[in-house]
C-alpha cells in the first residue's frame, strides 16, 4: 500500500442478489488499486437511512482513523446531493445528503467543511440516475482514498445546509423506560434504543428482571451476560455487542415472534416490583 493510499469502508442497503456491490467494488479498485476495501455491511434493511446512520455510529470506534468511509442508503436516489464530508477529527465520509453521515460526523467532534460531488474528473459519465453509487459515490470515494483533496471533488458546501438527521431516543423516567425496536436480527432478537445510560437513569440497573410490556404482550426478562443464563425459551435481556439492550429468548425462543414485536414498535420497561 502507498504512502498516499488509504482503506476504504463501504456501507449500503445493495444486499448480494445483483452485481451492484461488486462493480462498485470494480470501480473503486480501478481508481485507488492500492486501497483495501473493508465491507462494513450490504444488508442494512432496504432504504433505512436511519439504520444506516446508526450502524455508522455504531461502528466508528473499529474503523481506522484515516479510513474513507462511503455509505449509501438513498431512497430519493438522484435528487439529493452527494456529498463528501470532513468531519472536525479528519475523518472523511462520503455519501446522499439525506441526514445519513450527519451523526457519525458529531460523534466526531462536527462538520469541519464539506463539498458537493460535481467534479468531471471524478463523476463517471454518462450517470445512471438510479446508480449514483456506481457513478459518483464510490468514485469519489477512491479518488479521496488515492491521495485527491476534498475540494478537488466540487464546490464547498455550508455545513449548516447539511440535511439532519436525529437518532431516536427513548423516553426516561423514574422505574420506567418507553423505547422502540430498532433492529431484528435473523435469531428474532429485538434491539432496543436504550442504552446502559438509560437504564441507570431510570433505576433499572439492579433488578434482576425487567418487566417488559408491547403493545400485545406482557411479561418478565431475566437479566443476561450471555444465552447460556437463560433457559429455553425464557425471555432475557442483554445488552449486544453494539451496546444497545436487546430483548432475546433462550433457544430455541424466538423474543421477536413471542412478543408480536415488528420494527418502530414501541416497548415499555420497568422494574416488576414497582408498582404506582
């Protein structure tokens, strides 16, 4: 690797059914060959920016500090802007100016100076209108990776104009939590947005069980380190490797299916021995 070529991390919502992970791929190898390309995730749920950027945030701590990281999730493909973003540590970040890379760029310390991605020398021609990954995105990307200034890439952007995008907290209150799903896995774990933070704001830090309730069921869950704590089928919850608290069962349980939870559903969390 050369002293001016840097890693690049790509993020997308593309899945693997079609080549279009793959051929971004061959773009960004073609302009930065001198690049490792590191595949953050193709399976954020499809067109949810908010996931995206949560991933993101998420994910900051493991990336290298001169990684150029390039995320597309764009539901309005075409007429957004795209942007490429140096945040107040360095870090460059490329992607749709739909809120996406906002929240990774203020957990790094803000918006240092951003431009537009208009560059002939950089956007490949003609431009497919529903592949500006492809196109614009991953191209800028190499080209910022392979040594190109930020404003080489097009003209400045005010960072003020840049679209916002907040992260869903979850309402705190003494003995009680009302968060929301923020996450499915393929094990019907159901993430939640609560933090360790929340929890001992709330004063459900100590018990060990938290009463859960949804919409459609109502129940107790043993506080877990691992599966292992649990026995099968009885609801737990455990904190994941993301440090987001997680609703999970012991196998085979499935906490998703037995609690009816989807998505955005909202979840209450309390102490089972308090009771108003």
């Amino acid at each position: 690797m050369t002293s001016t070529s840097r890693p690049i991390v790509f993020c997308s919502d593309f899945g693997y059914r079609n080549e279009w992970v793959g051929i971004c791929h061959a773009v960004m190898a073609r302009i930065a060959p001198n690049s490792w390309i590191v595949d953050l995730s193709h399976g954020v749920p499809p067109l949810d920016v908010m996931a995206a950027a949560r991933l993101l945030v998420d994910s900051l701590t493991y990336l290298a500090s001169d990684a150029v990281v390039v995320s597309i999730v764009d539901p309005s493909v075409g007429a957004d802007r795209d942007v490429a973003i140096e945040a107040n540590d360095g870090r460059l970040l490329v992607g749709p100016d739909n809120g996406l890379l906002v929240p990774a760029c203020q957990e790094l310390g803000g918006v240092d100076r951003a431009v537009e991605i208009t560059s002939a020398d950089v956007v490949l021609q003609p431009v497919a209108p529903s592949f500006h990954a492809r196109d614009i995105l991953c191209p800028a990307a190499a080209h910022l990776a392979a040594g190109m200034e930020l404003e080489q890439l097009g003209p400045a952007v005010d960072p003020s104009t840049l679209a916002q995008l907040g992260l869903p907290e979850p309402l705190v209150e003494a003995g009680k939590i009302e968060c929301e799903v923020i996450d499915l896995n393929r094990f019907g774990n159901a993430q939640l947005n609560v933090r360790q933070a929340h929890l001992t704001e709330a004063g459900l830090d100590l018990p060990d069980q938290l009463e859960v309730r949804t919409l459609a069921e109502s129940t107790r869950a043993h506080r877990a380190s691992t599966y292992a704590d649990l026995l099968p089928e009885e609801y737990g919850v455990m904190f994941d490797p993301r440090g987001w608290l997680s609703l999970v069962r012991g196998n085979p349980g499935n906490a998703a299916a037995g609690l009816g939870l989807q998505m955005g559903d909202l979840v209450w969390l309390g102490d089972p021995g308090h009771h108003e």
